[in-house]
C-alpha cells in the first residue's frame, strides 16, 4: 500500500497509468505535461507536486517533491487541497466538476485541457486502482 502523496504512491500510478489501454487510447493526440499541485489543509501540512510529462497516451517521465523547484516546468498545473484530492482519487468528485466547483484550479489553457477531458478522466479513474493509504 502506497502512502498519498508520496514517491512511491507516485510510481505505483505511473506504472498504472501507462498500462491503462483506455487512457492510451484517449491520451493518443495529448503530447503535453502537468503538474498535480497537492495543496496543505487540515489533514496534510505540506505542498506536493507531481510532474507528468505525457506523449502518445503514456507517460514517459515524471518527477515528484515539495517544492515547485523540485519538478520540472510544466504547461498545466491542477491544483486542490489534500481532502480534495482524497475525494477525487475516491471517485467522490469528477475532475471537471473540482474545477467548476472550485474544489480544483487549473493554470493552463482551458480551451487546450478540455480536447482532452476523457483523457483526463482516466486520469483520475487510474488513480483509483492504485492501493492508496490515506
């Protein structure tokens, strides 16, 4: 069991990610990176980022720490609060609604992320298959 937000939660997901053939398929035309921004709350004290750099439905790099200068620039950044992301990995929130809801923030082009929302979609699905300790 892998803790949330972590290196090794975050190596479990990639591995994950890269062998979901529904995200493969919807990620095909997607040549971009994001970073997920974990953001302090009460129930986690500290700011996480993992990098996803993401090309022909995998993901072919990524990196993780605490600080922004950890991980490398990246063209989106989704952004929430740590009981936030437990709701989303939970399958509780949907990732667009987090951002029409405000429970998300997206730096990046909306126009560009939303071609690619079922992509994103499976994002999130993936990360439920990865056995997560909260």
């Amino acid at each position: 069991m892998a803790k949330f937000p972590g290196t090794e939660w975050a190596k479990e997901y990639v591995e994950k990610l890269n062998s979901n053939s529904a995200y493969a398929e919807a990620g095909k035309t997607w040549d971009d990176s994001i970073t997920l921004v974990v953001q302090p709350d009460e129930l986690y004290k500290d700011t996480w980022y993992l990098y996803l750099n993401l090309k022909a439905g995998k993901c072919i790099d990524s990196a993780t720490g605490k600080e922004e200068s950890d991980v490398p620039k990246s063209t989106f950044r989704y952004m929430g609060k740590y009981s936030n992301w437990v709701k989303l990995i939970k399958g509780e929130i949907d990732p667009i609604q987090g951002l029409m809801t405000g429970k998300f923030k997206l730096e990046g082009s909306m126009m560009k992320i939303m071609r690619y929302t079922n992509a994103a979609k499976e994002m999130v699905n993936t990360a439920k298959f990865v056995d997560t300790e909260f």
